[in-house]
C-alpha cells in the first residue's frame, strides 16, 4: 500500500502494567493494547515492547514497515 497523504499521528501510553498504543490517519483510528513494561528496570524489554506494539498498529493499519 502506498503511504498515506493524510495527516497521521501516533500515541504511546507505556506503563508497567499495559501499554496502550494508537495511530490516526485522517478520520480512521487503529488502537492496540500490549504488554506493560518497566522502562527503568527493563529498559531492552521496553524497547521490545515498542516495537511490537507499533508494528502491530501497522498491520492493523495495513501499511508496510519501513526497509
């Protein structure tokens, strides 16, 4: 798929217990709940969990990830 002209926005709410991801392009919401995750005591396993719960928002979103 092509990547999108309209106005995209993403949002990360990272917590210990759940983390809560959303992205909006134009009027279409996709949310995505995840694993929670301590940043300071886990911060590899943070990242990890960044990772899949935006690549999850991208294929919900069907676009592609970048190369």
């Amino acid at each position: 798929m092509d990547a999108p002209t309209l106005p995209a926005a993403i949002g990360v709410d990272g917590g210990a217990t759940t983390c809560r991801f959303a992205l909006r392009i134009g009027d279409r919401v996709v949310r995505h709940k995840g694993p929670g995750v301590n940043a300071t005591t886990d911060p590899t396993g943070a990242i990890d969990v960044l990772h899949d719960g935006l690549s999850q928002l991208a294929a919900m979103a069907d676009l592609s990830e970048p190369a």
